[in-house]
C-alpha cells in the first residue's frame, strides 16, 4: 500500500503506534503542520510544528493526515 507524501502546510497528528517511543510524547499532542519537507534516497522526512515544538527527521509512516476543509481553503489562497 502505497502512502501519499504530504505538502508544506498538511495537518498531521502522530500515529499513536509511534508515540510511545518518542522521548516526550506529550510534546507532539494534538495536531501539527508540516514546515518542511526534504528529499531522502527512500522518501521523504518532516518536519512538524506541534504546541511551539518543532519535531524534526520525522518519516512519513509516523504521521497520519488529517482532511480538513478550512485547511483545502487555505491552499487555494496560497501564501498571505
């Protein structure tokens, strides 16, 4: 199964699989928007803002997207 790679501006949160193993999980609580995004020789890495932590080298398979309308607007008017 095949995962989409997310865009600057996706609305994340961390899959609860992974959370355990993060060194302050209550850190990466609630939803976090991807900042950046880089190129990798097997993907891409992340990072994430979540409550004024910056979560950097995060792997796809950690964050799930969330789908929010707001956030689809948001894309259309591009960058204010």
């Amino acid at each position: 199964m095949a995962v989409d790679l997310l865009d600057v501006g996706d609305l994340v949160i961390v899959n609860e699989r992974f959370r355990k193993i993060l060194y302050a999980p209550e850190k990466y609580e609630g939803i976090g928007i991807v900042i950046r995004k880089t190129e990798v020789h097997h993907g891409e890495i992340y990072e994430v803002y979540f409550n004024g932590w910056r979560a950097q080298r995060i792997p796809r398979h950690w964050l799930i997207k969330m789908n929010c309308p707001i956030e689809e607007e948001w894309k259309m008017w591009g960058n204010i």
